[in-house]
C-alpha cells in the first residue's frame, strides 16, 4: 500500500485534499469517490483562475528537454518533482519581473 507521500510525489501533486467518503471501495464507492473528487477539482481550478493564466506553451523539443533536465536537477529528496512548465514558467517570471 502507497502512502499519502508516495501518492502525492507519483501524482506531482503540490496539495493533498481530504475526501470526505466514508467507504471508497467497490463500484459505488468509486463513483462517490469520483463525484468528490470532481467537486474539488471545480472548487480549485475556479479559485486559481482568478489568479492565475493558463495557456498552452509551444517550444521546440529541444528546448523542452534542456527544461526536463533542469528541473530533475532542482528538484532535492522529499521535496515536489518540479516539471519542465514549472521551470518554463519560472524562467518566464523572472524575465518579465526583471523586464
């Protein structure tokens, strides 16, 4: 059995989210499961579309890669794996704050 750690860092999951169903097993459990899941999801993507822009981002291959493997190398044990956008999104910041 995974723990909430294990889970969190295969999902690349910033947060975790208490759920409250009782009993998440079998077909029903899995849909009440799903339903609250759902319901947190809106609740969170609405909260963060106030502050935040998302859009699609096309770069060469290339430089993709070069981003992968920069964040492999900034993300420390125990810690969130950082992704390629959220170094992309970094760089991003940085440059349009020192603009």
């Amino acid at each position: 059995m995974l723990t909430e750690h294990e889970i969190r860092d295969a999902l690349h999951a910033s947060r975790v989210v208490p759920v409250a169903v009782p009993n998440p097993h079998g077909p029903l459990g899995l849909e009440q499961l799903a339903a609250a899941v759902a319901q947190a999801t809106r609740v969170s993507v609405a909260a963060a579309s106030e502050e935040n822009v998302q859009r699609p981002l096309t770069l060469p291959a290339e430089t993709w890669q070069k981003l992968d493997v920069i964040a492999r190398a900034a993300t420390r044990d125990g810690s969130r794996q950082l992704s390629a956008s959220d170094v992309a999104a970094a760089l991003i910041e940085r440059s349009v704050k020192a603009g």
